[in-house]
C-alpha cells in the first residue's frame, strides 16, 4: 500500500494540530465558570413531505375496485370514492405473543414550522411562586407559532397481519383472502393550526 | 478505511484522552440523592387553536346513502387559559406545576400509587414488574390541596393545579351527513383540570401481552353541548343558542379502568384482526374458595372506583315554559366493574 502525498499531509496535521492546540488550553477559574451560563441553543425550522407521491411498496392503480389490483398495487381512496390514491407509510405493532396487530396506516403529507427552538433554561422565579423552590435546570421546547399541514392524513386501523394484504386480490394477483383490517378512524389535516408556548423537561425524583 | 486516516483518527482519541478531565466520583450522599424517577414535563404558556385547519375524520366506513364515507370536520379546535368565553378570547395557560408535573418514567410496580376515594394512597400494580408510566400531575392530600372545581367542595380539594393551571377546552363537529344537510356538535369546557389520571402499561408474563391500568380524571367547571353553528340561522341570539344547548355545571368524573393486581385492562386486537378490550374476572387468578375470597376482598377494598357527577344538568332554557328541561343533580357513585369484554366485528 502507498500513501499518496494529499493522505501523509492529512496525517501530519491531524497528530499535529491537537498538539498545538492542547498548550493554548487554560484552566477556568471557578469564578470565570461560575459565570458562564449556556446561552443560546438551537433555531429549528422543518418541511417534511412524507410519501406526497405514494410509497416504494406499492403503486398506484388505475381503480378503486380491489380485485383488479395487481401483486403490487394499493390504492388508498376513502369508500365511495371515484378517483385512486397513492398510499402512505405503514406502521404495525402488536402488544400480544399470538396476537393481533394495531396499524398506522396511509401516514402521508407535508408539515412544515418555522421557529422551533431548543434550549435550557434555568429555572429560579416566577411560576406563580414554585419556581423559587424548584431551583433548577430544564430543557426547553419552544413551540413554533404556527404549524402548517398540507393533506396530513392517517388512519388508524386493527388487522390480522402487520403487512398490508389485498382482500379482495386472486391468488395469482398476491391477494389473500384470510386478511383483516378494520379501519377505526382516519384524520385529515389542511392549513395552519396555531400552537405556542414552551414544554419544559426535566428529571423528576 | 486507508492507513492514514485511521492513524489520523487514533491520533485524535489520544489527543483527547490527554486532555485533563474534570470528572469527579460522585459520593454516597450525592448517589443516594439520585432516583431516576423519569421526566417531568410542564406546559408553559401553551396556546392551541386549530381554527385556520381543515381538519376531516371519518370513522370506520360510516357511509351515507350512495356509499360515501360520511366526513366529519373538526372546527374550533383550541386550548386555553380559563375565562377564554368558549374560545372567544384566547390566552396562553401553563398545565402542570413544576412540583406537580407530568411525567413519564419506568418505575417498579410497588413504587406505584394510586388515591383511593377516602384519601389513602394504595398500590395498584403487581409487584416486580416494570411499568411504564404517564402521569397527570398529581393530587395533594392535606393542605397543600387545591379546590379542583372552584366553588365546588363536593369534588374534593386535592387537587395540585391551581385556578390559573386549569384550562378552557372546545372542539366542534360538522357531520356532514347528506348534501344540504349537517349536523353539528359543538362542545365547550371551562376550567378543566385532568388531576391523579394516569395511564401505566406493562408486559404480563402468563398472558403474554401487553397489559396496563388507566385512570382518567376529569372536572370542569361547566360543560356546554350546542347542536348548532353559532351565528347560523336560528343560532345567533343569546335565547336561541341557549335553547340548542345542554348545559352541565360543576361535573367531575373520575373513571378507572383496570386493577393491576387482579384485574389488569387488557386492550388488545385478536388473531382475527378484531380490537378487544377487557377487563377480566379479578378472583379468575385464585384456585381455591380462599384464595378468590382473599382476591375478591382486597379487589373490592381497593380497586379504583368509577364516580360521574354533574351538580347541575338542563336542557335548552332549563324552564319548561320556554320548552326546556332541568335534570339537576345527577350522579353515578362507587361503580367497580367486574367483568367487562368488548369485542368489534366487521358488519
């Protein structure tokens, strides 16, 4: 093996530069670190655009009749609609050895915040009078103002199976008709929804 | 990796180690001080008002006449400081105190407790098991308890909100059940507290499952229940939203569900893909007449009790002239459930 002349120069200023860096380090006094409180933290802002155009496992199909679908398509249109979907992420847990399974299904969409914030935050005051006693360090999350959806959807289902199963399919299609999935509730969610304030987290004894 | 970079990296974690460390040994004192009892969490300031989303549900392929599924939309959505005059006049609020909190921890079954109705706290939960717990900030028994419904004595004061940490809460439902046609439920609660609930979750072993107890708390100052839109027709004068509403004052409820020790909540979904929730026979566990006594007595001593009160309940105007009705106190008190299994079947 040869060391290209780029890799040694990497290697002299990796075993060098912690060593000059090292003398330059002075103790801190406890007075000096006594007066040092952890200003700032961290501005967050986020657009998440979860499975918008439908996810790997399945592809979208040309109608909502089940038993047309092939081995790999899904469409996850609400009854009586006249139109496919694409569908969203799927999650599965079961809480029983031989149990079923609760499902997250058709998780899809875009959130999108500005001004979400991370900090501590040492608390000493205020809170109508607990804060004096309470004398301590929590960890602050600042609510963004405002938390904007853009067809945020999922259902919440009970199935048979963790992995989704076409129903109504022909076995030569992939369908299996022993699965069993019924659909509680799904929630759909467009605009803005207004949410601020602060959660506070800190050990608890 | 090549060569040089991993004598680079190593060069870098002996760098470090050489840096002085200030890393001191905690003594005895300070380790006994240490419980790791979890989290606390308290909302500070907090503001939700959902009234600019869109927000649509449907439950479980409810359909209306051409097969549709029959949305329901979520408006007025929000959370509040008290005095909030059902939405109208949002405030931030702080839910939970910084010595009451939520929290969210692994405790031990036997570190876990529960108030009983006369005022003594009892364990609940088996012993040796580790139990994931999510609290509601605490009661306080003696005098450091607060009125849990203001002016209201007969729902107790052990509470630890205080007046300022109870919230206003609203959320209104659009059926849209035919073209033309939407039915509306519009609900307002002022000073809510949600004291002593909990929800704690276990694994039982001899069940293989994933079992829990939940406790849920609630007491309001007032309940409102309006089947109209306000300011739609025959909706907008103080008379006639009055005459469309069902008005509770003063109702608190505290319901239990689940005895760890002898009558653990099961929710679960069965092989068949069908949801379950039970709640088992609590003296199943004993093999002899003594045993199940023994079960049966600690379970009727002890397990949490279900109470609904509601010190004031009417309909509409609450005058008969006016084409109302007033229910006045009504009350269901001391209710255990023995067996309870719910099973869903697809139609």
């Amino acid at each position: 093996m040869t060391f290209r002349r780029i890799e040694w120069l990497f290697l002299w200023l990796a075993l060098l530069l912690p060593a000059l860096a090292h003398s330059e380090l002075q103790p801190m006094a406890d007075d000096a670190l006594s007066a040092t409180s952890g200003q700032g933290g961290v501005y967050l802002s986020g657009d998440f655009s979860i499975n918008k155009s439908g996810g790997v496992l399945w592809t979208t199909p040309t109608s909502n009749v089940a038993s047309t679908w092939t081995a790999n398509q899904r469409s996850c249109a609400t009854l009586g609609a006249s139109s496919p979907e694409d569908c969203g992420m799927r999650i599965a847990i079961r809480a029983e050895a031989a149990g079923g399974w609760y499902v997250l299904d058709n998780m899809k969409g875009i959130f999108s915040f500005d001004g979400l914030t991370l900090r501590t935050r040492f608390i000493d005051s205020g809170f109508n009078g607990d804060g004096s006693s309470f004398n301590q360090d929590t960890l602050e999350f600042g609510l963004p103002n405002e938390m904007k959806f853009q067809d945020a959807r999922f259902t919440f289902a009970v199935a048979n199976q963790g992995g989704w199963r076409n129903k109504a399919g022909t076995a030569a299609n992939g369908g299996d008709a022993t699965y069993q999935q019924t659909n509680i509730f799904s929630a759909k969610v467009d605009g803005s929804i207004r949410m601020q304030g602060n959660v506070l987290v800190f050990p608890k004894n | 990796m090549n060569a040089p970079l991993l004598f680079a990296g190593l060069a870098l974690l002996v760098a470090s180690a050489l840096a002085q460390a200030e890393m001191q040994a905690l003594d005895d004192q300070q380790l006994s001080d240490v419980q790791g009892a979890g989290f606390g969490f308290v909302l500070d300031n907090i503001l939700l008002d959902a009234n600019n989303a869109t927000i649509t549900i449907t439950i479980n392929d409810i359909t209306n006449g051409s097969g549709q599924n029959v949305p329901i939309s979520v408006k007025e959505f929000y959370l509040g400081a008290t005095g909030s005059n059902k939405g109208a006049n949002l405030n931030p609020v702080t839910i939970g105190r910084l010595s009451s909190p939520f929290t969210l921890d692994l405790n031990k079954g036997e570190n876990l407790r529960t108030l009983r109705d006369d005022g003594v706290w009892v364990q609940t939960t088996p012993s040796n098991v580790a139990v994931l717990a999510l609290t509601f900030p605490e009661r306080l028994t003696g005098t450091a308890g607060q009125a849990c419904i203001s002016g209201y004595a007969a729902a107790g004061s052990n509470c630890s909100s205080r007046a300022s940490e109870k919230a206003d809460l609203g959320i209104r439902f659009d059926f849209q059940v035919a073209a033309g046609r939407t039915d509306i439920l519009n609900i307002d609660i002022a000073e809510l507290a949600m004291d002593g609930s909990y929800l704690r979750l276990w694994g039982d072993s001899a069940r293989s499952q994933l079992v829990g107890e939940m406790r849920l708390n609630l007491y309001a100052k007032s309940l409102t229940v309006m089947s109209c839109a306000a300011g739609a027709t025959n909706c907008a004068t103080a008379a006639e939203q009055e005459a469309r509403t069902i008005t509770a004052t003063n109702l608190y409820a505290n319901i239990g569900l689940g005895y760890g020790k002898s009558q653990p909540l099961l929710f679960d979904v069965n092989s068949n893909g069908q949801f379950t929730l039970e709640l088992p026979n609590p003296t199943s566990g004993g093999t002899t007449a003594a045993a199940r006594n023994t079960l049966a007595t600690d379970f009727y001593a002890n397990a949490p009790r279900t109470n609904l009160v509601i010190d004031n309940l009417k309909m509409g105007s609450g005058s008969y002239s006016t084409g109302g009705y007033n229910f006045g106190y009504n009350a269901i008190q001391g209710l255990t459930i023995n067996y309870l299994k719910v099973t869903s079947h697809d139609l």
